[in-house]
C-alpha cells in the first residue's frame, strides 16, 4: 500500500476517489511509567517512555488506516494525516486520516 501526504502519487494517476480512511490508537502508560517520567521531566530531558509509547500508537493507527483502505480495494491513500489528542491524564488518541485510491500507470 502506498501512503503519501501529497495529493497525488508520482508516476500515476488517480483512477478512483474510494473514500476518506482512518486508524486510530489510545494507549497509556501504567502508574509506574508516569511517576519515573514526572521524575525525568524535572531533570529535563527526552522522555523516551512517553515518545516509544507514541511511536507504538503511530504505527497501530497506521496500519488501522491501511486495512480500511485495502477493505475498499484502493491502491494508495493520499494526503495523509496524523493528529494527537489528549483523552484524559496520562492517555493520548493518535489519529491518522486520508483519503483511499485506486491508481492507474501513466
């Protein structure tokens, strides 16, 4: 599946327009985790729990969104999104969001 933030995909041209696609993904960390990174968060510094826990809910979304996509038969999905939302303390939604094509070569 090809998935770009363009709206368009170099060397093909969009045959059909299948449909707005998204995935998305609320994860937290246990008590454990917020406490050692409240902790890191007054010494400063990377907050490497937090940015895997992101990276993690990125890619569930991601691949979400590609399973919609192949579910409508599209090719690509164009102009790509992602978005983060608080849900409540210590819990973040990662959206991705675009819109499912089928190609045709040039």
């Amino acid at each position: 599946m090809i998935v770009v933030n363009t709206d368009f995909v170099p060397g093909y041209e969009i045959e059909k327009v299948l449909g707005l696609v998204w995935g998305s993904s609320i994860k937290a960390k246990h008590l454990g985790k917020d406490i050692k990174m409240t902790f890191k968060h007054l010494v400063g510094g990377e907050l490497a729990d937090y940015t895997q826990m992101l990276e993690e809910s990125r890619k569930v979304a991601l691949n979400r969104m590609i399973e919609k996509a192949k579910s409508l038969g599209a090719d690509a999905i164009i102009n790509a999104r992602f978005t983060t939302s608080a849900v409540m303390s210590g819990a973040a939604e990662i959206m991705v969001y675009g819109t499912a094509v089928k190609l045709k070569s040039r």
